[in-house]
C-alpha cells in the first residue's frame, strides 16, 4: 500500500494521478486533512483516510498497514517541524518501508529561512532510522506564473531576486518524480536535488511573457523591505511575504538554481519547458 499526505492539494493530487498510471486505485491511501475534499478520489476507487498533522491521533491509523509513505510537507510554515515529526514517529509506529519527504533544494546549503525547517525534518527523519528518500524540490514554475495577470496588467513582474537564475519546473514534473521513488526500487538512503533543464530570470520570464502575450512586460527588481512591502498589500500574511521575499534575495545568491538534470532522469523525460507552461497560462 501506498500512503500520500497532503493527497488533497495541488501536488498531492498529481502524485495520486501519476501512481493511479501503474497502481491500482485500492492500493493507494489519500491521506487527507478534511475526508470531504477526497470524495472525487474516493470515487474512483482510492482509500481516503484522515490524516491531520496537527492532530497526531489521526496519523497512526491513517499509516495502518502501509508499506511507502510520502509526506507532502506542511502549508504551515514556521510551525512545520513538530508536524513533520508526528507523521515520522507514525510511521516508525507503523513501519512502513520507505518514507520519501518533499524537502527544498539544496536545503543544506541554502540560505533561505525557508530552508530550516527541511533541514530540520531530513534530520529528525535521518535521526528515526527510517528507509528514506529526500525529494528536494525546486521552486514551482506555477509560483512564477501566479504574478501573471498582474504583471500584465501593470507591464512589469516584480521581485528581489536580482539577476539569480531560478531552475523551477512544474508541479508535474515534481509529483511524476515522487510517484516514481515510490513505485521504483532503489531509492532509499538518496537525496535528490530536483530542478527543472532549463533555468530563467526573472527578466527573461518578463521577456518571454512580453514575446508570447505581444504586451511590453519588464522585470523590475526591488529591494527585500520593498517586494515584502508588495506581497503583503497584495494580501498575503506578513510571515509569508517575509519569507517569499527572503527566497528571492536567497535566489540572487543561486539558492535555486540547480544544473543536476536529476528530475529528467528521475522521471524519464524532459522537464516541462517555461515556454509552454507560460502559453498555457495565457490561454486560461
Ligand atoms: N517548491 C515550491 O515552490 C513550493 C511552493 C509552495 C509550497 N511548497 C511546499 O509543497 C507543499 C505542497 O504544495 P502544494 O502546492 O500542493 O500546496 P497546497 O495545494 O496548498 O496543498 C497543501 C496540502 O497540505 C495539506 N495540509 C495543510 N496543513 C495540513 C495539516 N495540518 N494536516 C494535513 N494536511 C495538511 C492541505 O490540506 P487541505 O487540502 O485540507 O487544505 C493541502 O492538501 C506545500 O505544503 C509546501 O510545503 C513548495
């Protein structure tokens, strides 16, 4: 049996997809904070068990006689670590045969505060004894493409990144790589630093956003104080803002760039390339 947390969300959902490719449906567990967003799965024949990260008593049933784990980390940033190591210690419990975890690139080295707590949970996993693999995962080019319609509409992306080359790819391309640690032998004990083949700045994505969409789209670099101050009056959570802005100034450092080609190989094709990612998005 294989067990994806997070199964709900925006990744989780595409490693369901990607596992549904090989494995049959009532061998895969969707372990779901709230059972009622799981229905469409539950419908096409995968288990649906709660699995709250908060709520440690949801975690050992959830893991009952799973073999693969992956744990998709949590949405709650500054507050992940306890999380992360509930569902680890459930899966001790249940010993399960591998736990592959969603962490950061280059989350060792990398600058960014978003950064710790990854590091801290490869070592509490490390730390557990558990067969493990460490999935650290780039930015996703979706991340990019949110600032789209604004970007626009004023004729400009805005960021603190500098001229920093970001190696995202695409959730897809992440959640294919998962899937594939997961349903492929000999993965345990690696570390995987993910990134997309090719790899863009910011004022490139402007530049390629201006070619497709035929509207004048610059890059404007701000300084750290200044994107912050952007991202919050663009309504997100002052923490957040914080830290998305101190991934940028971490970006202009190389913190997300990686040339590896470990996620093409690992998933047998090319990363999904800026261009189309960018023609789907205009087309809605
Ligand atoms: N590499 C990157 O660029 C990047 C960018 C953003 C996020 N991330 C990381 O990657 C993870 C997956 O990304 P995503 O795009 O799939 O995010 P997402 O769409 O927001 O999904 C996050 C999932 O985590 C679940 N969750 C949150 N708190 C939980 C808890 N206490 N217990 C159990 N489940 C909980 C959510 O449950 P509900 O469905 O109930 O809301 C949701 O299913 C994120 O959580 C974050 O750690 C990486």
């Amino acid at each position: 049996m294989y067990v994806v947390t997070g199964a709900t969300g925006q990744l989780g959902r595409l490693v369901i997809e990607a596992l549904l490719k090989t494995i049959p449906a009532d061998r895969i567990v969707a372990a779901v904070r709230d059972p009622a967003k799981g229905k469409d799965l539950a419908e096409r024949g995968v288990i649906i068990r709660e699995a709250d990260y908060s709520r440690p008593e949801t975690l050992g049933p959830a893991l009952a006689g799973v073999e693969k784990l992956l744990l998709i980390s949590s949405t709650e940033v500054s507050g992940r670590l306890p999380r992360h190591r509930a569902v680890i210690d459930a899966a001790k419990q249940a010993g399960v045969s591998l736990i592959a975890y969603t962490s950061m690139l280059h989350a060792d080295t990398s600058p960014a505060m978003l950064a710790v707590e990854h590091r801290q949970t490869e070592e509490v996993i490390a730390a557990s004894g558990l067969p493990a693999v460490i999935l650290r995962n780039g930015w996703y080019t979706e991340n990019h493409l949110m600032a789209l319609p604004m970007a626009l509409e004023h004729g400009a992306f805005v960021g603190a990144a500098k001229d920093g080359r970001f190696s995202s790819a695409a959730r897809r391309d992440y959640a294919d790589a998962a899937a594939k640690v997961l349903t492929t032998e000999g993965h345990a004990g690696k570390t995987y630093e993910l990134a997309a083949d090719q790899a863009f700045t910011l004022a490139e994505l402007a530049s390629e956003l201006s070619r497709q969409s035929g509207k004048a789209v610059v890059y404007n670099d701000l300084s750290e104080d200044a994107y912050r101050e952007v991202l919050t009056s663009a309504g997100l959570p002052p923490d957040l803002a914080g830290l998305l802005a101190d991934a940028d100034v971490a970006a202009s450092r190389g913190a997300l760039f990686d040339d590896s080609g470990a996620l093409g190989r690992l998933i047998g094709r090319q990363t999904t390339l800026l261009q189309s990612m960018v023609a789907t998005t205009l087309r809605g």
